[in-house]
C-alpha cells in the first residue's frame, strides 16, 4: 500500500470503465491472469458472475457521475486506467447529446481523476483511451478508395457524433498530459505539479470481431454479426454492401495490442494516438468466409443507405506504421487465419455448450 503527500493509505488499483462492454471482458480477464494490482470496474449495469470474480470491486456508477467516481476512489490510489464507457456511433446517432455527455463528459471526468490523483501521488496516471476509425471522415467514396491506408493525421473530419466526441477527446488526453492548467498559480511558479501528471495512451481501434460477445450499438457491427448469426443458424441480413471495406481485427488482438501499448516505456513513444489493424476485408469477402465454415448459412444485403454513409466515410485500411515502429504492433491474424484458428473454433464451441 502506498502513501499520498497527504499521508493516507490507499491500496493501489487498476480502474476499468464500461468493463462489462466486449473490450471489458477480454481485458478483465487479460489482466487478472497478470499479477498487476486489483482491479477496480465500474459499469451501469452488474458485471456477470464469471467478470466480477476476477476483479477486486465492481460498482455501479456512471462516468458522468463525478461525485459517484469521487466516492469510490476514495478508497484507492488509481496507477491505471482503462477508459472503455462509450456509446458507439449508430446508438450514439440516436441521442447524439447523451453520447456528447457519456462520450466527452465521462472523458473529462476521468482525466481529471488522474490529474488529481497523480499530482497526489507524485507519480503520472496512466490512461489508456480506445479511439476509432470513426475519427476519420471521408466526403465521398471516391475519396476513401484514393486514400487508400490513411495515417493518424490525415482525413480527421469525422461525420458521425461518436466520431467527434473521440477525435476530441484525444486532444483532450493530449492536452491533460502536456498543458493542464498551464497558466494556473502552481504552474508558472517554477514548480509544476500538473506537468506530467497524466500518461495518456491512445490507439485507435478498428471494427472489432470476439467470438465470445456481439457487440451493441456499433455501425461495423454486420461483420460479428453475420458470423454470430450464421454459428447459431439463424439468417442475416447485413445492412451495408457487399463492397463495403473497412479494417478489423479479432478481440485477442485488440486486447493485446492495447496492453503492449500501456506496458511501452514511455519514451519510445513518439505519438499519442497510434492506428492498429490487422485486415481490411469487404463485407462480401467476409460473407464468403462465413459460408465457408458455416454452409448452410443464409446471408442477404440490404443497405441501409444511412448506416451505409458512415461505413463508407471511414477509411478502408490504416497505416499502422507508428505503432509497428514505437512499441512493436504486429497483427497476429490475417482474415483467414482468424476465422481458421480463432472465430470458427471457439464460436462453435460457444453455442454447441449452449444448445
Ligand atoms: N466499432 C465502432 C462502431 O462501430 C467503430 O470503432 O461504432
């Protein structure tokens, strides 16, 4: 147990965020295999039985809920923090405020819990932030397919609400841990508590594919979902083109990706926001692939013209060469061997245990 300047004692924790979302569960599960300190998750609904275990606390509280936040943190000295509560760009198109107020507002609130508890402590909050591909914006298909693979800075011009909230949001991470409170008192008297304070960590996911959940309220959903449907027997319907291409990758990878970028040395890393990937399949391809395993799969498209807009403002590969340079990402999967050695295997062991 460590002590604050203020001489309390607070046991040192890893805090989780949105940790019963996909990327919650592959990471809970991840971290407590490792002898990191305890895990502390929060989410608006109860973590299931077999998530909970694994973690020293799970609460109920809402990022947007500073005081809720503030009482529970209470007990701890937070090291880590793995940022995951958001609501995705189709629901988020829905109630584009609310998702404002989760998205930005839940953001500010735990940037500020690191600043505060690292200027306590003396020593930088890590927080670690999953972005997207929506912080891109294409005007035009045209424009995607000249792209070609896009960079981190270049077509930032999201269209989607969930796509300006984390564009954002990433120059707010980057604005916590360089210039916070630049000109405030303790900051120009030489002595600059707030300098550092937090170690913010950015990787942009691409759509993200987990043989064990489906994911909720997203627009690269009809990839998990088509799968899903075809392991469970069940007829789909996928609601963008079948030339629809953008970048994915499995869950394990996104889970270790995320976690090789939080364990980097902080020097080797020349970015904040860094783009992972490891294929860039059309919907059709990944048809293809599904009736491969599954035969007697029934897949039909039907756009939705709107969803579409979104699927095709965003870029259709990613050049990942920050991250392959500064911290070693390197996708383990290509399309097939995710569905040869990942997807196929473990989704039908899911629903054969549940059938
Ligand atoms: N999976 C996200 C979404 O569809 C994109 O990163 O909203």
């Amino acid at each position: 147990m460590e002590q604050s300047t203020l001489g309390e004692r607070r046991q040192p924790a890893v805090f989780i965020t949105g940790a019963g979302g996909e990327v919650g569960h592959g990471l809970i599960t991840a971290l407590s295999g490792d002898h990191r300190p305890d895990i502390v998750a929060t989410d608006l609904r109860d973590l299931e039985h077999g998530l909970r275990k694994q973690c020293a606390s799970t609460y109920l509280a809402d990022v947007c809920d500073r005081d809720a936040l503030d009482r529970l943190l209470a007990m701890y000295q937070v090291k880590e923090i793995y940022h995951l509560a958001a609501v995705l760009s189709t629901r988020a198109e829905l109630a584009p405020e609310v998702a404002h107020q989760v998205n930005v507002n839940g953001t500010v609130n735990i940037l500020q819990i690191a600043a505060e508890q690292g200027r306590m402590y003396g020593e930088p909050v890590k927080v670690v932030f999953p972005s997207s591909i929506a912080a891109y914006g294409f005007g035009s298909l045209a424009q995607k397919t000249e792209a070609g693979a896009v960079s981190e800075y270049e077509h930032c011009k999201p269209s989607t609400m969930y796509g300006c909230n984390k564009l954002y949001c990433e120059h707010l991470g980057r604005y916590y841990a360089h210039s916070y409170r630049q000109l405030a008192q303790d900051s120009v008297q030489g002595d600059d508590k707030n300098r550092g304070v937090v170690d913010f960590r950015c990787v942009r996911y691409p759509g993200l594919i987990s043989a064990e959940t489906i994911p909720t309220g997203g627009t690269s959903d009809f990839v998990p979902e088509m799968l899903h449907a075809a392991a469970r027997g069940e007829a789909y319907t996928c609601f963008v083109r079948e030339d629809s291409r953008i970048p994915f990758m499995t869950m394990p990878e996104a889970i270790d990706a995320t976690l090789k970028l939080a364990a980097a040395p902080r020097s080797t890393l020349t970015q904040i926001v860094y783009n992972i990937a490891s294929f860039s399949p059309s919907a059709g391809e990944v048809a293809a692939l599904v009736k491969h395993y599954f035969p007697n799969a029934v897949i039909s498209f039907e756009p939705d013209e709107r969803r579409q807009s979104i699927v095709d403002s965003w870029p259709a590969s990613l050049d990942c060469t920050a991250a392959e340079n500064d911290w070693g990402f390197a996708p383990t999967h290509t399309l097939e061997q995710a569905f040869e050695e990942y997807l196929v295997p473990r989704i039908t062991k899911q629903y054969e245990s549940v059938s």
